[in-house]
C-alpha cells in the first residue's frame, strides 16, 4: 500500500509524494543545495553541481513514472 504525502515547497507548488523514500530523495537534494550555495571552494562546488543535476534528474524520472 502506498502513502502520500503531500509537501509544500513554497508558495507556488504543492506535489504528493507516494512513499516516505519519495520525501528522502527531496531532503537530499535540498541538503547538497545548501551545501553548494555555501561553499566557496571551487572543486567541492564543482563535485556538489553534479550531484545536484543527478538529484534533479532522479526527481524528474519519478515524477515521470507517476
């Protein structure tokens, strides 16, 4: 059986998430961002850009999958 949950991530969207490894896949993302925006260094910055763009791409197959 699968749950949803739905999430606000900000003003403008509202997405149901189907399970909570949905929402861990999110919280990730949103971690590595943070970590992005606030480093200086460019080879740390560098390595988190892509993971980044691999987050959002794991998020864009699932979405896709709904």
């Amino acid at each position: 059986m699968t749950v949803a949950t739905t999430r606000i991530l900000s003003s403008n969207y509202c997405i149901v998430w189907r399970s909570s490894d949905d929402l861990d896949v999110i919280d990730k993302l949103q971690s590595i961002f943070h970590r992005w925006e606030n480093t200086a260094n460019a080879g740390e910055r560098s390595r988190l850009s892509k993971e980044v763009i691999a987050g959002c791409e794991s998020i864009e197959r699932q979405v896709y999958q709904l």
